[in-house]
C-alpha cells in the first residue's frame, strides 16, 4: 500500500510544469491509472497521451 501511495505521488508531483487545465485532468485520474502510467506524452498539435501497461492511452478533457 505505502508503494502505491508513492507512485501515485511521483505522478502527481511530475505535472507541476504542464498547464493548470492538463494537470487538473491528470490528477483527476484514478490511482491504479496513475500507478500503472510509465510515460506522459506530450507533442505539438497531438493529443495527450499516456502509456499505461505498455499501451497507449488517449487523454481528452474528460479524462481517460
């Protein structure tokens, strides 16, 4: 449990640079996403992008 609560901070602590709007639907993402993401993707005009479980996972305004 103490693991899980740690990499649910690691990615809630690796958003402090993106914009407010970003960061408020990443953080809105359930812990076992958080937990299991091993990569944020960010391009220029692409949808955001999380690779979750070794698949990729599209991240719209609503979330996930």
């Amino acid at each position: 449990m103490e693991d899980e609560k740690k990499l649910v901070k690691n990615f809630d602590s690796a958003l402090y640079a993106l914009p407010i709007k970003m960061q408020e639907c990443l953080l809105s993402l359930p812990p076992k996403i958080k937990i299991a993401t091993s990569e944020i993707r960010l391009r220029a005009d692409k949808p955001l992008i999380l690779t979750v479980g070794g698949a990729p996972m599209w991240v719209g305004k609503e979330g996930v």
